[in-house]
C-alpha cells in the first residue's frame, strides 16, 4: 500500500477534484435512489451506494493503472482501440440492445457486461487524432497529407454513433475539431467540415422524413426539441421538475439527504443529478462543482503547454475538453437551457462503464503530467 502511494504522482490537483467528485457523487446517489431502492430492492438503499462505491474505487484503480503507463505507449494503444472500436460500433447498430428505440448498449458474452460501445470510441478516437495529429505537423496545412486522413477516422466513428446518439456524435465531433484547431489544422477546412457536415445531416434528416427507417431516432429528437421550446408542453415534464428542484434549492440548499423533487424527477441520479445537487447544495455548492470542473480543464491545459511532445499536449487538451463539455452539456440540460440529451455527468452521475471510461481518460491526462514533471525534475538535476 505504501508503494502504491509512492507511485502516485501527476497532478495533485487533478486528483483532489477527482476525489471530491467522487465524494459528491456519493452523496447525490445515496440520496437520488432512495425510490429506486423501494421499487426493486425492498427499500435498502444502501444497495446503490455500495454499488456505487465500488464501481468509483474501480474508476480509481484504473485512473491509478493508466496514469502509471508512459503516455507514449498510448500512441500505439490507440491505433489497436480505433480498430477496434469501428466494428463494435457497427455491431452494436445492428444487434446491440435496444433502449428508447436506441441500440447503445452491447453485451459481452461470458461476463455478462453491457457497456456503451460509443464511450470506447470517444476516448479511441480522440487518442488517434492526437496520434496523427503529432505525426503530419511537418505538413500540417496540407489537404492530402494531413487534412483528408485525419478527418477519416472522425467521419467513420461520429456517423456510426449518430444513429443511436445524436449527443455523444455531437460532443465528439466538437472535440475533434478543437483538437484540429489546436493542431494548427487549417480554417478554412475545419470550416469547410463544419459546412459540409450540416448539410449533409440536413439531408439525412429529410430522407429520414420520406424513410423513418434511415434514422428511428428522428422522432425522439425532433419530440424533445418541441418539449423544449414548449413549456406547457406534457412531455416537458423532466425539465419542469428540474426547475422546480433548482428555484427551491436557494443559496445553500436544503442539505444533503433532503431532496423533494428526487422522488418527482425522472433519472435524478444520472441525467438529472445536477437538478438534485443544486437542490439539497444550493448555487453555492453547484458554483463549486462547476468550479472543480473548470480547474480540471485550466490544468490540463496547463498539462499540455509543458507537454515534452505534441502527442502528449493534444491527447491532455482533447481528454478535458471532452470531460468538460459533456459536463456543461449536462448542467445545461438540468437548468433548461438545452433540450434533454441523455449526457450523463462525468464522475457524478450513476454509472459503470461510463465511469470507467471517464477515469481512464483523467489517468491518460495524468500520465501525461506525470511525464512532464519527472522530465523537469530530470532537467533541474542535470
């Protein structure tokens, strides 16, 4: 045990919010599942905490396994993830269980274990855009050489996720272009993308008008951006018992435990956990998880300018703005300010694999770190 303490190394800061994340997150879970408890296990709600728990001290060992690994081995990792990602994803399209007329999830036979094949291919392709990225700097502002190979991979994965999970696709596809934009990738390209892939995706969603076939999901989108901007509309149901969780929670809350709007609000311990926490935190509490959520992509920045490579730079950048921007897509979801998007917030929200995949990011961000600091200490020897 001691040794292991001894190997920890990166960020401290980056592990201080991960840990009280985890703490928070604890505490919203326990306190969110208290109905769910009831319904399927006979009222003990210590069921999903201690489930929770273990799976957050899972999401530790591994952020703890891959912070160890020299980031440049990730270089070659993800070449094998992408390959592998790509084909799961089609098979979770074609026999992946269906949730919500969504096929998100597939199982792995033997364990048993249904994971969200997309969580893969998010972290897959953002390490392989950071790899090609470091690889074609010398031709960095070319069409052919760099430009067309690096937007390929991206296409292939962000169209794969689409059908099922417009919102994932979209967070991906807004990540890989900063990535692009910080890899010193031409505008006027990235703007081209941009372009093209609008009206590409209009396209799509007129054929899906004449065919519901081509995309099943249409409906389920097209019914929350109508929820959305009608207030009074039925279906808005989740956002009204989010507003009324938010407006009730004041400045310091009702305190921990105390939730009403809980036993209301549908999935108050994963897409809407942010409505609960501000509930029973208050806006002090909540300006404070958006705070630690802010500190951890200003130090993976912070990360990437001492990166010793550009590898390393793009993969820290890439990682947290992800992390992040999920993060803001979640809170603005639960303050009424976007349509609902199923985005679950990282480290807080009850979860597994998506946990998982979330501390095996931060443990890349941190092997990064950790890397740039045992090459200054190395300097300040020499």
């Amino acid at each position: 045990m001691k040794k292991i303490f001894e190997n920890i190394g990166g960020d401290k800061v980056i592990w201080m919010i991960v840990l009280i994340l985890s703490f928070f997150s604890l505490l919203a879970v326990y306190s969110s599942t208290g109905t769910l408890a009831y319904h399927y296990h006979g009222g003990h709600t210590e069921y999903y905490l201690l489930k929770h728990l273990s799976i957050l001290l899972l999401g530790l060992v591994l952020m703890y396994a891959t912070h160890i690994v020299p980031y440049k081995y990730y270089s070659r990792i993800a070449q094998i993830l992408i390959y592998l990602s790509v084909p799961l994803l089609l098979l979770t399209l074609l026999t992946g269980t269906n949730l919500n007329e969504a096929s998100r999830w597939l199982t792995l036979p033997v364990i048993n274990l249904s994971f969200q094949t997309s969580d893969l291919a998010k972290l897959a392709l953002i390490m392989y855009v950071a790899r090609l990225l470091s690889k074609k700097q010398d031709d960095i502002k070319d069409l052919k050489s760099a430009f067309l190979p690096i937007m390929l991979p991206i296409i292939i994965t962000v169209a794969l996720i689409l059908p099922a999970n417009f919102s994932t696709s979209a967070v991906l596809f807004a990540t890989s272009l900063v990535i692009l934009f910080i890899g010193r990738i031409n505008l006027k390209y990235i703007f081209s993308i941009i372009g093209i892939g609008v009206f590409l995706f209009l396209i799509l969603i007129m054929i899906a008008k004449v065919n519901p076939n081509v995309l099943p999901r249409l409906d389920t989108w097209m019914s929350r951006i109508e929820n959305f901007n009608n207030a009074d509309s039925e279906g808005n149901f989740q956002a009204e018992q989010a507003k009324i969780a938010i407006s009730t929670g004041n400045f310091f809350g009702k305190m921990p435990g105390n939730s009403i709007q809980r036993n209301f609000l549908p999935h108050p311990y994963s897409d809407f956990i942010f409505a609960i926490i501000v509930e029973e935190y208050g806006m002090l509490g909540s300006s404070f998880i958006i705070l630690l959520y802010l500190i951890l992509l200003y130090r993976a920045v912070r990360i990437a300018s001492n990166s010793p490579g550009t590898f390393g730079a793009f993969l820290s950048i890439g990682l947290a703005f992800s992390l992040v921007f999920q993060a803001m897509i979640n809170m603005m979801v639960a303050v009424n300010l976007l349509p609902v998007t199923g985005q679950p917030l990282p480290l807080l929200s009850m979860g597994g694999t998506s946990i998982w995949f979330t501390s095996i990011s931060i443990g890349i961000i941190l092997s990064v770190s950790r890397e740039s600091m045992n090459k200054n200490q190395e300097d300040e020897a020499a």
